[in-house]
C-alpha cells in the first residue's frame, strides 16, 4: 500500500498549464532581456527627477562594470549578466539591490503607461453576439483586446473548460494577464501567497482576486519571480501586501528602512527564491503541485535563461509524481528553422527534456511568436480549448489561410512535429 504522504497525486484528463516568459509580453510593450536597458534609458529620460534616482544607479553601475567584459564573457547591456555581478558581491537586502528592484519596476510602469492598443480584427460579424467581441465602426468586422484573446483562448472562455482547469506560472514581472483577467471578470487567485499573511488590497469595483484558496471555479496564477504589485512590509508583522497596481509612489513615502519594498526578484545567477523561508517559497510550492497534475504544458515566450537554471528542478520535482502528463509544447520564435539561436534554444531545451520526448511526440516545438500561435485556430485542438466562432481567421492571416501552418523539422532529425490546422470559415 501507498503510504498517504507518497500517494501520487490525482489523474487530471484536461488540466493547462502555461508557462510565460518575457516573449509572452513583448507584444505588449514589454522588454525582452536584450533591450531591457535600452528601455530602462528611455524610462529615466522621461519619468520625474524623484523617480529615476534608481535607474541612475543602475546606469552609471553600468558603465563602471563595462571593464568586466575584457577579462571575461560579459555583456554589461544584458540584464542578467549585469544584475548578476552587482548581487555577487551583495546580499538581497542591500542597497544595489533594492536600487535595481525599483529600477526594474519603474521601467516596467512605464512600459504599462505607454503600452499600445493591440486589437485584432476579424471579418464579418456573427448574427448573434460574441461574447468579448465588439462590432467595428465599418460595421462589417469584429474587433477585441490582443492580450482578452489570448486569455479568452488559454481559459477556453468560449467552452465549457472550467476556470480551475488552467494555471498561469509566469516569470514575468507585469500585470499583463491580471489586466486580461480583469477585462473579462475571471476570478483569479495568486496562489502561494496565500496563508503567508498575505493581505489584498483589491478595493476597486470590479476586482475579481480571489483570497479563499478552496474556491473551485477560480484560474490559478504563480508569479515566481514576485510581481510589481506585491510588496512586502519589513516591519512587524511582516505581511506581503498585494496592490492592484505597482505602488512605487506608496513605497517612496515611507521612511528608509522601514514600510513597504517591491517583493519581486531581480534577474540573477542566485534568487534564492525557492527556498525555505523566502516570501516567494510558497508560490514555488504551489507551482510543483500544478506540475504534478499537468495534462499539457505550454512553454510560451520562455528561451530558459541561465539566471533562470533552476527551471530545471522545479519541472523535475513537479513531473516526478505527474501520471497525467500528454503533451510539453514549446512557442518560441527562435525555434524558426531559420532562426540565428534555434540550435542554442534546442541545446536549452534537451538540457532539461529527454531527446526521446521528441521522439515520441510529447515535446513539440513551434517557432512562431505568441500571437500567431495563439490566434491560429489549430491552437483548439493543441490545448483542447475552443476557438470562438467566427466567420473567418484573424486579419493578419487572410492570405495565408488556407494553409497549414507547420512546424519545421528540428535538429535535422527529419521529424514531422503535429500540425496546427487552421480554422475553417464559417
């Protein structure tokens, strides 16, 4: 018999779990890791002087850590190399490291404030309406929110996929998807912060975070490198508080040392986050526990950074108990066959997955951005989750919809990875 505390955990025939990386935002506005400086510039040429104090220090760090890159493989304008070396030499509550946490947020907030419209136009428009869709000016079109689609799609929002059937784990920073919950009132929890004092502070009218962690019908969300809208009060209790937007104003009114910091993560060789006693522990856990039960995994955007290596071990403690696992999708641009980095993404990728997966057809690679992944209609039958009906393919697929879209062979192993089969017109 199986002892209770090693009892496997339950089969799950229908269960996502999406996996985001900055490429999931780009699209957004958001910064990859390559131009994240050139971003942070832009934001400390525009922000007030009181608000970029931070992003200075970070900056002039910048120029003085340069001379690195002589004696070793250094890039001083990649985040991660350069957060990293400023950490080797301090601990998480120094100084530097709080000046690149606000750096970062306050780069982030720019990025939200200034962030384009993205909608995407489809033809015709349905005899009845479409649930999140709206009718074009031109009164022959239908029209909604990129980032509400791609949700819309990822939920099964125009199905009958319960809500708990998805969960979000993203190593991203933003509100993206807490904006894209927020637009169709999706309740959404933050699991792991839960239980650890965690205080919401949700107090808008159409909140829809959920703080009871036995709710069913509720999409889970574990933000493993922390959030821009988290904070945690270094001042007893110690409570993390959870804003609904990134309260750096809030944060600059306390007195240094004390009140609230921004509980994210910055890029580094060591975050130290899953373990015991971090505030961000628990979301780790939590995360394990949603592998456990995968039905798919859907790695969107995430090029497995090497600040990120411990990826590795959290995908292994989560599978080790999976029973139900079919499916481990990859939606990567640089796994185009003629992409410059597909061989070093792959070499990343089978650094973590066995080779044979491929082999098998479980571990499935799809070189194309966010977007055309997730507005394709073959997308429905990948992630089992059904593409509204509408009278034809999105707009930026008109001439070439009556093809197939495939993925290219991989590794020059001549393989024939499934199809994504484009949606027929009504």
């Amino acid at each position: 018999m199986t002892d209770q505390g090693n009892k496997p955990p339950e089969f799950q025939n229908d269960h996502n779990v999406y996996i985001l990386g900055a490429g999931f935002s780009a699209e957004a506005g958001y910064p990859l890791i390559p131009n994240f400086m050139a971003k942070m510039r832009e934001t400390a040429l525009i922000v007030s002087f009181g608000n970029r104090k931070e992003m200075e220090y970070v900056l002039n760090f910048r120029l003085e850590a340069s001379s690195a890159s002589y004696r070793i493989k250094f890039d001083p304008e990649n985040i991660e190399d350069l957060f990293s070396l400023a950490a080797a030499t301090d601990n998480s509550t120094s100084t530097p490291n709080k000046n690149i946490i606000m750096a970062i947020a306050e780069t982030l907030e720019y990025c939200r404030r200034t962030k384009p419209e993205l909608k995407e136009n489809f033809p015709g428009v349905p005899s009845l309406p479409l649930e999140g869709f709206g009718v074009n000016n031109d009164s022959r079109s239908i029209s909604i929110d990129l980032y509400k689609f791609f949700i819309g799609i990822m939920a099964g929002k125009w199905g009958s996929t319960p809500l708990e059937a998805n969960s979000f784990i993203t190593f991203n920073y933003d509100l993206v998807l807490e904006e894209a919950f927020l637009k169709w009132g999706m309740p959404f929890r933050y699991d792991g912060l839960l239980g650890t004092g965690a205080e919401p502070l949700y107090h808008t009218t159409n909140s829809v975070f959920v703080t009871d962690h036995n709710k069913r019908d509720a999409i889970s969300l574990l933000k493993l490198h922390g959030s821009v809208n988290w904070a945690i009060d270094h001042t007893p209790p110690f409570k993390t508080h959870i804003h609904q937007d990134y309260p750096g104003d809030l944060i600059r009114s306390h007195k240094p040392g004390g009140g609230d910091e921004i509980l994210l993560a910055p890029p580094i060789w060591d975050k130290g986050t899953a373990r015991i006693g971090h505030p961000l522990s628990g979301v780790w856990a939590q995360a394990i526990k949603k592998l456990q039960t995968a039905t798919r995994i859907v790695v969107i955007g995430y090029s497995l950074p090497m600040a990120d290596s411990h990826f590795k071990y959290l995908l292994g403690a989560g599978l080790q108990k999976n029973i139900s696992l079919k499916e481990i999708i990859f939606v990567d641009p640089a796994l185009d066959e003629n992409h410059h980095n597909r061989r070093f993404l792959e070499q990343k990728i089978f650094g973590v997955f066995r080779e044979d997966l491929s082999e098998k057809g479980i571990l499935k690679f799809y070189g194309i951005k966010a977007s055309d992944f997730l507005l394709h209609g073959g997308v429905s039958s990948l992630l089992n989750r059904s593409y509204p009906k509408v009278h034809g393919a999105p707009a930026r697929f008109q001439q070439a919809f009556t093809t197939t879209l495939v993925p290219a062979n991989y590794n020059n192993r001549g393989l024939s990875l499934d199809s994504l089969e484009p949606l027929t017109p009504n």
